[in-house]
C-alpha cells in the first residue's frame, strides 16, 4: 500500500520517492510444505500458472476466481471503510449508498474465510496459503470472516522492499515531521494525560490544546495514563484479543532452501494449529514465516557473509501469565525442525526470541497481543475504537485502531487522527 505513503509525502508537500528508496518485488512470497514449493508473484498470471503446475487446472482456475473475488471485496470497502473513519455496519450501508449495496452483499462478511476458500480450492494447501492472510490481522482463518479476502489483493497489487528496511521509512517520516516543525522526545515516558496536555514521568509537563495517542488504546483503559482519561475508550475482554508471535532475531547463515525474501512454511496440520492457538497453546506443529532481509525478492542470493532473519510463529496472547514449563522450548524446537523438513539449515551466531511476555512489557495492557482486537465474527472490524475518543481533546491512531493493525492502515489512522483533530480545533 505505497500509495498511503505517497500521500502522506504529498500533504506534505514532499516526495516519498525522494526520502526512501522503495525496489517493487518480482516474488510476493515463498511457500512451502515440506519439499514442495510454490511462488506468488507480483505478476498475477505468473501466479496462476504456477498453482497450475503445483495443484492443476482447475486450481488454477479457483486462484482466479479468488482473486476476483478479493478485488471485488476490496473495491467495495477501500474507500468507505478503509479510507474512511470509523464507522458502523449501517454507517457503512449509508456510505456506499444504493449503487453500493450489491457489492456491500459480495463482502461475505457472515462466511469464515476457512469456509469461503474451499469454493475456490480443492488442495488443503491452497487453503492454508490464503488463509493465512487472517492472520496479517492477528486472527485465525477458522473464525475470521471472509471479507479478510481482500488482503490477497492487497497483497497482489504490490509488494515494495525498502533500501535500509522498514526503519529507513521511519527514519524518512520523522525527517518529514522535523521539516514540518514537529519536535520528537525519543526516550521519554509519559505518566499521565489531562485535558491540559502530558505530564511525563520526571514530572515535567507538556501543554497542549489535544492529545493523540498511538499506544494500544488498553492502556487508558486500564488507568496506565492515569484516571481522567480511563473512560476515554472500552475495555476490550481478553477473548477478544488478537495473536501474538515467537519471533526469532538472527544474524547468521542459511543453506539448503532457496530463500528470498520473504518465506512461509507451512505446518502439516492448520486446523490443529489453531486449535492449539484457540485453546491458549503454542502450536506442536507452527508455520513459520521468515524474512531473509539481506536477501533479493527474486534471486534469493545472499548478499553477505552473514545474513538477518527474522522468524515469526503466531502465539496466544498470554497476558501477565507464562506459558506451561518448557512450552517456548517445544515450540522453538518445532520451529527448526520446520526449518529442516522443507531443506533449510540456519546456523544462529546470534539469536534474540521475544515471546507474548515480551510483547507485553514491550507494549503494556496489551497482554502480548500485537495487532488489537482479532477480526473474529462479521462485526469485529467495526468495533475497533476510531479517531475520536469519548474525551472532545483525546484522539488515537496507530495498528489497534481503525482501520486495523500493519504499518500501512496504522499509516491511514494516522491521518485519520489528524483529519479529525483539525476538524475539530476548526
């Protein structure tokens, strides 16, 4: 979604392709069960041809009545909903207006997308690739609705690799911000927020006629910025959490299966895995996602002696509770045996893991949870809290918000924030 970039420069009257420098990827992802492989590319006919050849033609056939239908799921909520501020599922019905309706009944919003895709797919494995996109929401395919058909197009409209990462994009975006006049306190907390502004945790305090918070909005809810504004958003029951995530930091060596940059392996049982997931479990048997970040999209050649990864495998969200003795040890020696059963060795010289606690120190009163709330149910999305908070002077933004969790939705609620912020000082 570079477009959400591209616009943020241009408000600003500045150029995204001036700050970063952004390299379109021939190869979406790597997929892999075992010793069988199958590519998504950028270009969608590729694609079909190589589910062709991996699962047959009329395979081939359902990836294109997929994609359409995620197309059309998309075209029907971009600019309502995803763009848009948020809203209710009859605000939605208003937005898209009669013209709207026939597309606003394609969305699926009642189907599970585990269900939805078998009408389009015959192998289990096609099942587990395009299911697996609930989870770029924190959610399980078993319980997510269909409409999260629309992240394959997402997806497939183009996937950009940044020079330097994605901090380079951060980077470029608070040099944006300082040429605007804003100020940035890094290393600074905050221990509480009043109509009057912040007050940090050396006491000092920071007046100012708003407030936009982009911490997880259960934080003011559980009293973490102090009681005026507590009552600002919902407490959200922990059911209602999304996933978190092992996730692997590794400098180190790679042989065996031909990684580019972005690569998932898929566990042997998915049903299994997020039963386990459901039930509070780390999975016996976990996908594995691995970005190979010094790593063409296409070629794979490494491009240093030593190379960084990063392995994600999704977790329960444990809050303040650890899991059972020896249950990060299992799923870790799960995770490489995954490794080794689709041909990869990689040899750690350095390792970091963060687990679900570590999230949750990370980012308090999240309990670990990454991405919000899960997009479980046919309402969940609209129950995200928006822009505007039951306090006139407090706002949010950021991935627990609306429009939903990844940088670049995180990206649009931003705005969103700012939209309304200004339109309400106005």
């Amino acid at each position: 979604m570079r477009w959400v970039f591209d616009e943020v420069f241009a408000r600003c009257g500045a150029s995204l392709d001036d700050a970063v420098t952004l390299r379109p990827a021939g190869i979406l992802a790597r997929h892999a069960w075992g010793p069988d492989r199958l590519d998504l590319f950028a270009d969608e006919a590729a694609s079909a041809d190589a589910v062709g050849v991996f699962a047959g033609a009329a395979d081939a056939r359902g990836f294109r009545s997929f994609m359409a239908e995620a197309r059309a799921i998309l075209r029907t909520l971009e600019t309502p909903f995803l763009r848009g501020t948020a809203t209710s599922p009859l605000g939605l019905t208003r937005r898209v207006g009669l013209a709207g309706l026939r597309g606003l009944a394609g969305i699926h919003p009642f189907a599970r997308l585990w269900d939805r895709s078998a009408r389009h797919f015959t192998d289990p494995r096609l099942r587990q690739l395009f299911g697996r996109y609930a989870t770029y929401s924190g959610s399980s395919p078993f319980a997510a609705p269909a409409t999260l058909m629309l992240i394959a197009a997402v997806e497939a409209d183009g996937v950009w690799l940044v020079d330097g990462g994605m901090h380079a994009l951060a980077r470029a975006l608070a040099a944006l911000g300082k040429a605007q006049g804003v100020g940035f306190r890094y290393g600074t907390s905050v221990a509480t927020i009043d109509s009057g502004g912040v007050v940090l945790a050396g006491g000092e305090r920071i007046e100012a006629a708003a407030v936009v918070v982009n911490a997880d909005p259960q934080a003011l809810a559980a009293g973490l910025f102090g009681a005026v504004v507590r009552p600002a958003v919902r407490a959200m029951a922990e059911q209602h959490c999304s996933l978190s995530a092992l996730v692997w930091t590794i400098d180190g060596t790679a042989t065996g299966f031909p990684l580019v940059r972005h690569n998932v392996l898929f566990s042997n049982d998915y049903p299994r895995e997020f039963a386990d997931l459901a039930a509070g479990r780390l999975p016996a048997d976990p996908t594995v996602y691995i970005c190979a970040q010094d790593r063409d999209a296409d070629a794979g050649a490494p491009t240093a002696a030593t190379e960084r990864f990063q392995l994600i495998v999704n977790a329960p969200a444990f809050g303040e509770t650890a899991p059972g003795s020896g249950a990060i040890e299992a799923c870790t020696a799960a995770t490489f045996e995954r490794l080794r059963r689709s041909g990869l060795a990689l040899t750690p010289r350095a390792s970091v893991l963060t687990t679900p606690q570590g999230f949750a120190d990370l980012f308090p009163a999240t309990g670990g949870a990454l991405y919000g709330r899960a997009t479980h149910g046919p309402f969940a999305a609209f129950q995200r809290p928006g822009a505007r908070t039951r306090l006139p002077w407090l706002y949010l933004a950021g991935g627990a918000t609306h429009p939903g969790a990844g940088v670049p939705m995180a990206a649009l609620s931003g705005m969103r924030g700012a939209e309304a912020l200004t339109d309400d000082l106005a």
